[in-house]
C-alpha cells in the first residue's frame, strides 16, 4: 500500500474534531488512481457475492433495490483487507478505542439514483444497550465518489453521539428534521463515533452513483457484528497478517487482559499462560 500523504497536523486536527463534535473528515486518505481501483473491484466483489448467494439487496434494510449492498468485504477481495488495516484508519480508531480494538463490520453501500433512506440508527444502540457512556464503537467510512446530499451522503443529527439513552432519542419524525449531511471528496475516510445518529441518504441525482465502504471497530469488551471466525474462510485465514488476526478475532484467544488496555493479572514481561 503506498504511503499516505495525511500529515500529522491533519491526523491531530481530525482526532480533535472527533472528540469535540463525534465526527471528522480527513481527506486524501487514498489518491484518485487507488480510488477507481477499489470502485472496479467493489463492483467486481458485487457479482462474486450474488454468485456465493449473498444478496446485495435487503427488503428489509432498504425500501429499493437502489440501495447496493455488499457484505463480508474482506472474504471477496484482499484490497478490502488493505483498507481495514489502512495506518491512517487505525491512527484515528486507537485515538478513540485504545490501542486494542476488534473490527466488528466492513460493508458496502451504493446508492445509485433513486435510493431511498432506511431507518434512523446509531450503530452503537445495534450492539449494546443504553446507557452509552463512551465511544464504544465507530465507523471509518471510506469515500469512493465526492459525496453531497444529492447523491445520498450519510444523514446525521449533530450532538447526538451526547445521547446516553434511549429515552433522549426523539421520535423519528421530529428526528429526521434534525438531519444534515456528511459531505467528503472521494477518496477521504469520515471517522463517525458509534453513538451518533445516522442514516443513508436519499440519491435525488439522474445520473451519479455513490459508493461509500463502512469499516465498524468496537472496543474488545463488545461482539462485533460479525464472527469473522465463519465470516471468513480457511484460505483467507491464511492471508492475514498476525495482527491483523487479531484484531479480527480469530485467533484461539479472546480478550483477557487487552479490555481496558493495561495488563492487571500477569507479572510485567511475563508470557500469560495457555489455559487456567
């Protein structure tokens, strides 16, 4: 993967803004030819999914067949498994979870015109219940087209990753007027906290499509959304670097010692032993 042209000014100023206002953009993560790239192959991963029986589109998520969906990202291709594991990515997720972190999710959705809006959520209120007093859980959304409210750009409600509970959740059609857009270039990542509130928007354009990648990272403490264990298959298990096993869950070993990041059982230094 080539290295990124993020400064660390740009990295310090995005983590400021995501700890202040639940959300930032940084830009240029990925260059246009890399951009195109992983476009072509998304849709490739597309017919490769439909093939394996994977739908790509859930009546039950999406009220139109103009909403894509693609999921199990890292079994279709290896470039989604570079992205996961993008160093910019993982910068911004271990400033917010710690240094340890599970990857939970990585999907696809591409709204072509005439996509519709699916329900309002916050993805941390889909994993644990309330009270949601941390940032438990995020998403890292990969931008492959420019993204605007017309072509369907993430709807959010500012301030709402301050919800704790349910109870402070307004009721969906009072909520919906308090949604305003994510608006990014291709080729940036939108870092979202776990606890905003959020949902796809509506693609109003003729002619553009809008491809967004959601790489979900959860504290260790939490079961991701996906058991990466069944999720992925012998032969990608073997392409996976030993970290990045890790962090997808798949070794032998859970989560002992790594909950709050610091070691309070095993002497310093010392190796933690196989089994009780």
């Amino acid at each position: 993967m080539a290295a990124s042209t993020v400064s660390a000014q740009q990295l310090a100023e995005a983590k400021a803004k995501f700890k202040q206002d639940g959300w930032a953009v940084v830009p240029d993560v990925i260059d246009p030819e890399k951009t195109k790239e992983v476009v072509d192959r998304l849709w490739k991963a597309k017919e490769e999914s439909e093939q394996r029986g994977d739908p790509t589109y859930l009546d039950w998520l999406d009220p139109n067949s103009s909403n894509v969906r693609i999921f199990y990202l890292m079994e279709l291709d290896p470039i989604f498994r570079e992205l996961i594991s993008h160093p910019v990515a993982v910068e911004m997720v271990q400033s917010a979870l710690g240094q340890n972190f599970l990857v939970s999710n990585f999907t696809a959705n591409i709204a072509l015109p005439g996509s519709k809006s699916m329900g309002l959520h916050s993805d941390l209120s889909l994993q644990c219940p309330d009270p949601w007093l941390s940032t438990w859980g995020l998403n890292v959304i990969w931008c492959l087209h420019d993204v605007y409210y017309e072509n369907g750009a993430t709807l959010y409600i500012p301030g709402s990753h301050h919800w704790k509970t349910k109870a402070e959740v307004p009721p969906e059609e009072e909520a919906r007027k308090l949604l305003v857009p994510f608006e990014a270039k291709a080729g940036s990542i939108i870092v979202m906290d776990g606890r905003l509130w959020h949902t796809s928007g509506c693609n109003v354009t003729q002619d553009k499509e809008r491809a967004l990648l959601f790489g979900a990272y959860n504290a260790p403490f939490l079961r991701g959304q996906v058991n990466w264990g069944v999720g992925l298959s012998e032969e990608t298990k073997k392409t996976l670097s030993p970290q990045l096993r890790e962090w997808l869950g798949v070794n032998r070993d859970g989560n002992l010692g790594v909950v709050t990041g610091v070691n309070d059982v095993f002497a310093e230094g010392a190796a933690p032993p196989t089994q009780a």
